[in-house]
C-alpha cells in the first residue's frame, strides 16, 4: 500500500539502477538545456515549438527507465 500511495504525488523508475537512472537524466537536462540555449533566440520565434516537441521527445524516449518526471512548465 504505501508504493501506491508513493505513486500518487511521485514518479518512480521502472527499472531501479542507480547509475543507468542518473545518466539517462543528466542526458536528458543537457539536450533540453542545450535546445532551450540554442533556440532561445531564433529570428523566426520557432523555439518555443522546438522545446515543446523536445519535452514529448524526452518523456517518449527516456520516460521508461526513470519515470515520465519533466515539468514543461
């Protein structure tokens, strides 16, 4: 029961390694960082649409090891 409860107000990793976990969100900060840097100012306002389609990319891709935990906001 207290898992379930846990799961509620948090996310958790579907596979528990602490080292693979820590990689895959370092990597994860760093592209969204880097495409937030790069895009920021952009002639052609795009980078707001760039960092939107950025958030589903990570969360499909490196939301299965450690949980889907990104704040777009």
């Amino acid at each position: 029961m207290p898992a379930t409860k846990l799961a509620v107000f948090s996310t958790g990793p579907a596979i528990r390694s602490y080292g693979w976990n820590v990689v895959t969100e370092v990597l994860g900060t760093f592209v969204l960082v880097l495409v937030i840097l790069l895009f920021g100012n952009t002639p052609s306002e795009i980078g707001p649409l760039a960092v939107a389609l950025l958030v589903v990319g990570i969360g499909a891709s490196l939301g299965g090891p450690t949980g889907y935990a990104i704040n777009p906001a």
